[in-house]
C-alpha cells in the first residue's frame, strides 16, 4: 500500500508561555527578597557611624521588618487570592523602590524604623506567596519544577545585590547604596504589568500547556483554575484550618524554621568554635546558603514525581542530619563538608515543600492565605531560634546542647510531617479533620 502523497506533518510544540512567567516570578524574588531582605547588613556600620547610634538601636529595625514580614504573609495570601497574585507581585517592587528612595534620604532613626516596616510588608508582596498563587495557576503537573526555579532567585538576588551594594557604598557611601537599590527596584513593575498573564486560560491555555481551553469555567467564574481532570477546585479556608493535616503542616514548618534560623544565626561563631579561621566560616555560611538553591531545584523536581509529603520528610531529615554533623567539627574535617551538604540542600527544600502540600492536600481554593498562614506562623515561632540557641551557650559556654536540642526539633518536625494524611471529601465537615 503506498503512503499518501502530502502525510500530515506532525505539530510543533510551541513553547509554554508559563516558563516566562516563573522567568520573571524569578526576577521578582530575587529584586523583591534576595536584594529586599538580605542588604540590611551592608548599611548597619555605615548609618551607626552617621547618626552616632549603637549596632543594637540600627539592627532593630531589622527586627521591626521580620514582625512586619511575618505578620503579612497572612494578609499578602488573601489579597493575592482575592485581587489575584498580578496586582500584588506588581506593587511590591514598586513600594520597595519608594522605601529605599525615602531611606536614601534618611534623617533619622525613626525614620529608618518606619520605612523598614513598610520595606518587611512590600517584601512579602513578592515572596513565595504570591508567586506560589500565581505558579499554581499556570502548573499542575510540573508545578514543584516551577516554584523550585523561582525561589533559586532569592539566592541570586541576594549573591548579586552583595556584590554590587558592597562596591558602591564603598565607592560612593550608603546613600547611593539604597538609591541603586531603588532604581533597580523601579524598574520591575512595568515588565510585570505588561506581560504577566494571572491565568492560562486568559490565553486560550489550561495549565502546563496542555492545549486550548476549549470548556467555559463553572459557574460563571471566568478567572477559575482550570486542572487536567477539571474537578477539584480545592477545600474553602475555614474547612482546611480544621483538618489534622493543616495543624501538622504547620507544627512541621515552624520546628524546621526554629532548627533553621536557630543555626544560622550562630553558624559562623559555630564553626569558629570548632577552630577554624573566620574565612572559613564565612565560606561555610555562603555554601551553605548557596546549597539551598540546589536543593529547591533539586526537590522541586523530584517532587513532580514522588511523594510530596516523603520528599518533605527527606528534607527534614537532611537538615536533621546536618545538625548532627556540627558534633563532628574541629574533630573530623569532613563533618563540615557534611554539614554544608545536607544542611544547605535539605534547607532548600524544606522551604519549598510546604506551598508543595497546600497545593496537593487543599487545593487551589484557599491556597494563599493558607500558604500565609503556614509561613506567618512558622516565621513568628522561628524567631526565638537564634535566642534559644544563644541562651543554651551562655548557660554551658559550649554550642553541644544547642546541637542536640536542634537535632531533636529538626527531627520532629520530620516526623510530625509523617503523621500527614491527605483530608478525605467528607473531612470538610468534620470538626479538625475527625482528630
């Protein structure tokens, strides 16, 4: 039988217009936080030596922006959710550039306590809750892909803005530091603006590229999600605070940010302790930091195709096992190399994992302030980290009962993780999921 004289020619895979959207979301962490929330430290000997201030009286503003960041988190999810996550991720590089102009002009410390408030709210417009809002939007089944690629941009905002915030207050003063700031910061939002796309189906797309929207969204909502299979819309956000699930999600990331913020904050004094230089520490700190990119490409990846919640424990158990390490250090010099693996790829994923859960276990529905809620909490509950592990090395001048109570909240926070279950159709209606 011959062939046919003009075969159709196969279809072209056009390219999905999702990957633009995680390539500016990945912009937009890493101007809106890596630079945002990471360039505090350049200005704090600077300004102390202007205004005559104590480090202690500049540094807390950087306390009042955590409160401020963490008690948005909430607020940002259910704007995000109700105004869609565009108009947010739009106006928060926008507010930024307005604090870092008005900080450049400073004048006093009131003034610096001020703007850095607004600075914590206008971070959190676009951190991984609104981005992860927007990515759920456009991805389903290589969602955890997305999100991984757009949290790698913290870690590069923050490694560029480093550099660059570093030579020009040393060339030219702070002031000129927090106007550099503020022009690369103005000039976000109107790329944003003009091809930020809040849904695929505005396009003619259903998420991850599968083909034309041919089916008018339910109910007369224009603006729904539209999934593979066309059903679940996800729990409503007082049913899903009910559920056993949530309470433990939350118990996990809170102990993992404890663990997290509880050793980071005393990194480079912990490997000092251990006899080593102070360059070394500082190298340690940035591998460690620069790891944790890895590990969200890594485990978001792997997440795509294994079980989101096992990957979350894996990474738990990473950062547990790290923490073990430090035992090890002025001891065995491998036990460093360990710490820097597995703390920093486990803390990667830890991070990302948890908008990973929302999004499986409760849906789309109420996936930003739920997602607000989980990271406000767990940054509140973090907090007292630094402090506790602080108190333990006043108390015994040594960091190994900060070590092992570490290890024992990292490893809970792994195993309250596996005590998870996704809420079944009929938990909704169930008082704290039938706990």
């Amino acid at each position: 039988m011959n062939a046919p004289a003009h075969a159709a020619a196969p279809e072209v895979a056009k390219f999905f217009f999702g990957w633009f959207i995680v390539a500016l979301c990945f912009f937009e962490m890493a101007i809106v936080v890596g630079m945002g929330a990471y360039s505090f430290s350049f200005f704090v000997i600077p300004i102390a030596h202007e205004f005559g201030g104590s480090r202690a009286a500049i540094s807390i503003a950087l306390s009042i922006q955590a409160v401020a960041l963490a008690i948005s988190f909430t607020l940002v999810g259910y704007l995000g959710q109700l105004l869609g996550a565009k108009k947010i991720l739009v106006a928060a590089p926008l507010g930024n550039a307005i604090c870092f102009f008005f900080l450049s002009r400073l004048s006093s410390l009131a003034m610096l306590y001020w703007f850095n408030l607004l600075l914590g709210v206008f971070i959190t417009g676009g951190s991984v809750v609104p981005v992860s809002i927007l990515i759920s939007h456009w991805f389903v089944r290589r969602r955890g892909t997305a999100l991984g690629i757009c949290l790698v941009g913290v870690a590069t905002g923050a490694f560029i803005s480093s550099q660059a915030l570093h030579w020009i207050i040393q060339s030219h003063g702070w002031r000129a530091g927090y106007l550099l700031a503020a022009i690369v910061s103005i000039a976000l939002p109107l790329p944003l603006g003009l091809i930020l796309v809040e849904h695929p189906a505005d396009m003619g797309l259903l998420a991850d590229g599968d083909g034309p929207a041919e089916a008018k969204p339910a109910d007369g909502d224009d603006k729904a999600v539209p999934t593979p299979n066309g059903s679940w819309s996800g729990l409503p956000l007082i049913d899903a605070l009910r559920t056993r699930a949530f309470g433990l999600l939350c118990a996990s990331t809170a102990l993992h940010f404890v663990a997290l913020q509880g050793v980071l904050g005393h990194l480079v004094p912990m490997v000092l302790s251990g006899h080593y230089v102070g360059r070394i520490a500082a190298l340690a700190l940035g591998l460690t930091v620069g790891l944790s990119a890895a590990g969200r490409i890594g485990f978001g990846y792997l997440s795509d195709f294994y079980s989101k919640k096992l990957m979350y424990a894996a990474a738990m158990f990473a950062v547990a096992g790290g923490i073990a390490m430090l035992f090890g250090i002025g001891r065995w010099a491998i036990c460093l190399t360990l710490f820097i693996a597995f703390f920093g790829i486990g803390t990667g994923g830890s991070e990302l994992l948890p908008v990973m859960l929302v999004g499986e276990y409760f849906g789309p529905a109420a996936m930003g302030p739920l997602v607000g809620l989980v990271f406000g909490i767990s940054l509140l509950i973090g907090s007292i980290g630094p402090f506790i592990t602080g108190k333990l090395y006043d108390l015994t001048m040594t960091y190994w009962d900060a070590y092992l109570g570490l290890f024992v909240i990292a490893a809970l926070g792994a195993i309250a993780v596996l005590g998870m279950s996704k809420p079944s159709a009929g938990t909704a209606s169930m008082p704290f999921g039938g706990m």
